[in-house]
C-alpha cells in the first residue's frame, strides 16, 4: 500500500456512503480533496450526430442479417447456402472535366416578369461549356432522361441554356455533357447522389 | 371495416403504379426491391415516391444494380428515420414532409434538427418547404446551428413560403460578396426576428434584437 | 400498429429479421447518443467514441438474429459496445488522448473557464492509466450516475467486486493526478 490510497471512509465519501460532516476531523482534509476529485468529471452530455449517415451507408451496402434458421434434424444433411459479401468500393467520378464554371442564374418567383399559376415557377438553366458538342438537362422533373431537355447553344461563346417551367418543389437536376458527362450546376447547391456523384438542387 | 378492405386494393393498384414507372428504366432486381421497399414503407405511412425516383436515377445514370440497391435502401432508411423524428416535433404524418425531411438528412441535417423544425408548430405545408430549405441551406454550406435557427425564426415570423424560398438565394449572394455561409445566415436571422416584431415602433433608432438562439437538443437521459 | 405510433425496439428488430432491414436505422437514431458519453469517457475522446458507436452498430446489426431479448436490445447493444470499447484499449495503447484536452478545451470557453477545462483534462488523462476495468465502473458510476446495484446488473457481476475495483480506481486516480500537478 502506498502512501498515496484514501482512507477507507474517504472512499466511502466518494461512493457516496458517508458525508462529509461524518468523517472525524482529522481526515476533513483529505475528504475535500477527495470531493474536490470529482468535481473535476466531465459529465457533459456527449452527441455524435454524424454516427446514424455513416452507419446508415455501411448497412446499405451489406446483406440483411439472416433470421436463425429452424434447427435441422441430425439424420438430415444439409448444405447451408453460403453468404456472399460484396466488396462494394464507392464510386469516385475523375474530377477532370474542361468545363468552365457555370454562370449560376435561376429567376425565382419574386422576379417573375410574367404572372404565372403560383405553382409554377419559370427558370433558366445555364452552362458554360465552350469545348462540349452537347448538353441537355436531366432531374427529377424529366425522370433523369438524357436525351428529354436539351440545351442550346448560344452566339460563340460557349454558353448553354434551357428555359423551363416547372411545379413549385424541390428538384434536383444535373447536366449532362456529350452524353455522358454528369456535371452538377456548379452555381448550384449540390447535395451527394449516394452513386458517388453530386445532384444539384432547385427548390422553389 | 371498409378501411381494411380498401387497404390492400390501394397497396395493389400502387404496386402497379410503380412496375409501370419503373419499366424500361430500371432493372427487375432493382423494379422488385422498390416494389418490395414502397409496399412496406406505406404501410407505415411513407411516401414511395423518393425510392422510385432514386431508382430511375440510376438507371439513367447506368450504375450497377448493386449499387442502386444501396442507394435506394438508403432513402429507405431516411424516410424512416425523418418520419421518426417529425413524430418527435409533433402530429406531423404528412408524406411531403416526410420526403422533405430526407432529402434533410440527405443534404446533412440530423434527426435531432427536424425535430426541431418540427416543434416550431407551423402548418404542414409550411414545415415542408422549411425542411426543403433547411436542406438548401446545409448544401449551401451554412452550419447546422444557423440553418435551423434561420428556417425556425422564419417559420414563427408567420411569413409566407416565398419568404423561405428566397433564403437560400440570399446566402448566396451574400457568400459571393465574401460573407461566410455561417455569418450570411445569422444576418438573415436578426432582419427575420426584427421583421417578426413588425419593425421598429414608431420612436424609431431601436438596437435590432437579438438572434434567436437555435434550439439546443435535449440531452440524452441516463441509462 | 397505428400508423404515427413509436414502434417497440422489439418490434424494429423483428421486422429488420423478417425482411425489412432498412427499419434498423430508427434504432441506430434512438440509441445513438445514449452511451456516447460512456464511450467517450471510456476511450477519452469523442472522436475514437464515434468510431466504437458506429462499429458497435454495425456489429450489431450483423449478428443480430443472435439479440436473445429484442425487447432490450437497448441493453444487449450496450454490451456490443462495451466489448468494442474494451477491444480498442488493445489497439492504440500509444494514441494518447489528445482530443479529449482539444474537445474539452472547446466547449469550456463558456461554462468554467479554463482552470475547469484543464482539471477535466488530468482527470481524463488520469482515467486513461487505469485498467479497462476500473475506468468502466468509475465512468458508469461518476459519470453515467447509476449506482451499484445497477451496475451490477448490468456487468452481471456482484457488488462487493465492483467497489474492491472501484476503490482501487480512487488510489490510482490520486497518485496520477498528484504526480502530474
């Protein structure tokens, strides 16, 4: 035993057995100090709000937990089917796209030149791109078509545009350069696609 | 009882609903799973529609079924988890709130901030575009704190939707003059609160009031 | 079940089993904060607490036909973690907890100021030089606020032992912290 142990009615102090007023006078002292000890726990509540998205995309991508299978009689033989674990590596697009920044430009209603149902809401969608042959637009007001909405090219300088109406809500719509490019608005707010890729975001 | 009839027929003819959205546009692995996800998430109140157009997004986007699986299981869960934390706020069944509180989390709000919005008691239709926007805003890159305490002083002001749609727009320019997302909304939060008090009383040269504080969440009880 | 009622954790883990694997999420939600501070005690950050929550779910979603009570799985999770949490003191013996003095430091600009912030510290720098074993029951009973018996019934194991331990954990927690001021 060193000298550094408490007493043992300190430590019942500190279970919190006795008072402070019960120790007899010699040992006040080292019953403050010991109190003294615990003031300094951190009791502060500790919050981990990021724990529930990252748990969320582990268990995305894994097979369902099985549910125990009824025991199987020792006469009978049977083979057990393998569980197959998919290495599901997350998709990174490359980064390198020769694709000047977008001009962001969307008309929300308080500018609306003309009167229109209030659940409808005009807007301009802009892409600078000089070196693309084509561009369209594709979200969730054209089922992520490709091919539905394309933009056009105005004057020489590289600048595309399409104008549509669409119901008031929350869209998200990305570009889609050559065909084959996914390009999110880069004026835009984006949010991610959960296939490794960013979405624009239109809310009106 | 009628409702217990109607049930499966309404399950039945969505079932239908979502095989003739999805054809052609998804794979049947994947058409199944989402038929499968839609049927029992509406049994228990959700909306389909968010897994469906997850779904066709990544077959637009050609990426293996797997993955879209992964991703529509996602949206699954936080149709779930949003659902369970508007109940938290308050006798919110609503689905486009529902999804609007997924497409939150998704943008990286928590549970613990719908919630919040949630318990400002505004309407249904309110409280969606204010999930929307909140979503908007984390996009934007304003802070959690700021966000919910923009969209909450807003949604009490009693302003109408227009108001919270433009929120977002007003970041952004005042990030583009070389504001952070964080300082742009607490500046909208003081003029919001100040709007809330109608402007300043006729004796005019009034200190604008202070930004409300955003909710703090409740801690966890012990276990 | 009514649409709008909180379903059981029973309920969640049956239905997750049954076929509907995306229900656990509402658990992962519910829980998650509830032992963090446990965690965070116990392994001296927050940073290395969200790693141990996050795994623990995850394992526990894995082996989950295995939860013999779904009723408690609230209970039966906490185990899950506590194995994790004792499995990481295995790992990183040389990370000292460096975050726990940047997390505290942080949030204690606004309640106690910095002679609170630093004797927080010690004392969690202190916890870290003792056993797994008395770090856990002085963390579940200082901290957590359960009492004996509680813990007790938690670590099935019996009053008596838990306080040799504890006692143990106030010596050891003295002379760190005088050999340190």
């Amino acid at each position: 035993m060193s000298g550094y142990d408490f007493h043992p009615l300190v430590k019942q102090l500190l279970d919190g057995d006795l008072t402070l007023a019960d120790l007899p006078v010699e040992l006040r002292a080292e019953g403050e100090e010991a109190l003294r000890l615990l003031t300094a726990v951190d009791r502060r509540p500790v919050e981990l709000p990021a724990v529930t998205q990252r748990v969320m995309q582990t268990l995305a991508s894994r097979p369902a937990p099985a549910a125990p299978l009824p025991p199987v009689p020792a006469w009978k033989r049977v083979m057990q089917p393998r569980e197959i674990r998919l290495r599901i590596r997350p998709w990174i697009l490359a980064p390198a796209l020769a694709i000047a920044a977008a001009l962001m430009l969307w008309i929300w209603p308080a500018t609306l030149a003309t009167p229109k149902p209030p659940s409808l809401v005009t807007v301009r969608f802009v892409l600078v791109a000089p070196d693309a042959r084509e561009v369209s637009l594709a979200g969730t007001f054209n089922q992520w078509d490709a091919h539905a909405t394309p933009l056009v090219r105005t004057g020489s300088t590289g600048v595309w545009t399409a104008t549509l109406t669409l119901p008031a809500g929350q869209h998200q719509y990305a570009f889609v350069v050559d065909g084959e490019r996914w390009v999110p608005d880069p004026g835009a707010p984006a949010v991610d696609d959960g296939f490794g890729r960013r979405n624009s975001v239109l809310t009106l | 009882m009628l409702t217990l009839l109607a049930l499966p027929l309404a399950l039945l003819s969505q079932q239908q609903g979502i095989a003739q959205r999805l054809a052609g546009r998804v794979s049947p692995n994947v058409a199944a799973l989402v038929e499968q996800l839609a049927t029992a998430g509406a049994a228990r109140g959700l909306p389909s529609d968010p897994l469906i157009q997850k779904a066709i997004e990544g077959g637009a986007k050609s990426i293996p079924d797997d993955r879209v699986a992964a991703a529509v299981r996602l949206v699954a869960m936080q149709l779930d988890i949003a659902a369970a934390a508007l109940r938290e706020g308050g006798p919110v069944s609503d689905t486009l709130a529902i999804t609007a509180g997924a497409f939150a989390l998704t943008a990286g709000l928590s549970a613990s901030d719908i919630t919040a919005l949630a318990r400002v008691g505004a309407s249904a239709q309110a409280l969606t575009v204010g999930l929307r926007v909140a979503g908007t805003l984390a996009a934007l890159g304003v802070p959690s704190a700021e966000d919910i305490g923009l969209v909450s002083t807003t949604l009490r002001s009693g302003q109408p939707a227009e108001s919270l749609l433009l929120l977002p727009a007003h970041v952004q320019s005042a990030v583009a003059k070389g504001s952070t997302p964080a300082a742009a909304a607490a500046g909208l939060s003081r003029a919001a609160a100040a709007q809330a008090r109608q402007g300043p009383p006729p004796g005019h040269g009034e200190h604008p009031p202070h930004p409300t504080p955003p909710p703090h969440p409740t801690p966890p009880p012990h276990p | 079940m009514r649409p709008g009622a909180e379903p059981k954790d029973g309920d969640i883990v049956r239905a997750v089993l049954a076929g509907e694997p995306e229900r656990y999420a509402v658990l992962v939600n519910r829980y998650r904060d509830r032992y963090a501070r446990y965690a965070a005690r116990m392994l001296g950050s927050a940073d290395a607490a969200e790693d141990a929550v996050q795994d623990a779910f995850v394992r526990a979603y894995d082996q989950l036909a295995q939860c013999q009570q779904p009723d408690n799985f609230v209970g039966w999770f906490f185990l899950i973690l506590r194995n994790r949490c004792f499995a990481e003191r295995r790992r990183s013996r040389a990370e000292a907890p460096l975050e726990a003095a940047d997390s505290v430091a942080a949030a204690d600009r606004t309640d106690g100021g910095a002679e609170t912030a630093e004797r927080r510290r010690a004392l969690q720098l202190a916890l870290m030089e003792l056993t797994p074993d008395q770090r856990e029951v002085f963390v579940l009973k200082h901290v957590e606020g359960l009492s004996y018996g509680q813990i007790a019934e938690r670590l099935s194991t019996s009053i008596p032992s838990l306080k040799m331990r504890m006692h143990r954990a106030y010596d050891r927690l003295r002379e760190q912290l005088r050999e340190h001021t």
